[in-house]
C-alpha cells in the first residue's frame, strides 16, 4: 500500500526520532530478530506512520506512550486501528513502560500474538514474492474485540 508524500517524509522523520523504548524495542526487531520476521520501523502506510510493521504478517505494532490513554487520542488510536484492520492490518499496542522493563518480555508478547494471527485471507493477501515480506479498554485494562485491535500484556 502506497502513502502520500508527506506521510513518507513524516517516516522519514520519524526513524531519526524514535523514543527511547522504540530504540530499545527495533534493536531487538531489526534484521529478522524475533523468529526471522522482518519488521520496518516507521512505516508509512496511508495517511498513517506505523511505529513497527510486519509486511508478510500484516501486523503493525505499536509502542504507546501514556499519551494514547488521554483526551482524544483513545479515540483516535480507535479509529486509526479500524482503518488498518479495513486494510487487512491487525495491530498490536504495547505500552512504552513495558519495553522499557523487559525487551524480552515485550518481544514474548509479540510472539505469543502472532502464534494467535489468522492465516492471511484472499481479500488481504500478504505481499508478492520477491517483495520485502512476502513469505519464502487499551492495554491498560482494554480488549477492543470490535475492531480487532489487542494489547499485549508483558509479564
């Protein structure tokens, strides 16, 4: 999926700016580090800058910081993670205070959550071969079943 200009320079931006447990948590993700995935970090897809994303999982994780639990931005997150899920992208919300406890257990969380991922279906199949991943209330209390969205739990 294609992204306009600026949500592409935003990425741009972003990947020079990552908070501290988006450093912590990409060092761990990098180069197929969970089980061989490949994960992109701010990834532009729409209008939308994923923090992580999975290409041939179609999942989108995402490191949230307290501000996602104040005024509008529940809603927001809300709304953007229904988008994704139109788009055939699950995502995946993981408190920033989590990672910056346990990279280990963080990355434990993700693991148990794709084990738990449908197969990709026939609407939203994963990329084509020789494209980079193709195959060869919130998590403070939470669960949006609605939408499909989930928030990991570390332990």
């Amino acid at each position: 999926m294609s992204a306009p200009k600026a949500t592409v320079a935003n990425a741009r931006r972003l990947r020079k700016e990552m908070s501290k447990p988006e450093m912590n948590l990409w060092h761990a993700l990098r180069r197929g580090g969970l089980d061989g995935h490949k994960f992109r970090r701010q990834h532009p897809i729409g209008p939308y800058v994923l923090d992580f994303y999975c290409a041939a999982l179609r999942l989108a994780v995402e490191v949230d910081s307290y501000a996602h639990c104040v005024d509008s931005r529940p809603r927001r997150d809300l709304a953007r993670d229904q988008w994704l899920l139109a788009q055939g992208v699950r995502t995946l919300r993981i408190p920033a205070h989590e990672v910056m406890t346990s990279v280990d257990a963080t990355l434990a969380t993700i693991r148990e959550h794709i084990a738990h991922l449908p197969p990709p279906d026939a609407a939203h199949p994963p990329p084509p071969e020789g494209e980079e991943g193709s195959p060869s209330a919130l998590r403070w209390g939470r669960t949006s079943s609605h939408s499909e969205v989930r928030w990991g739990r570390v332990r």
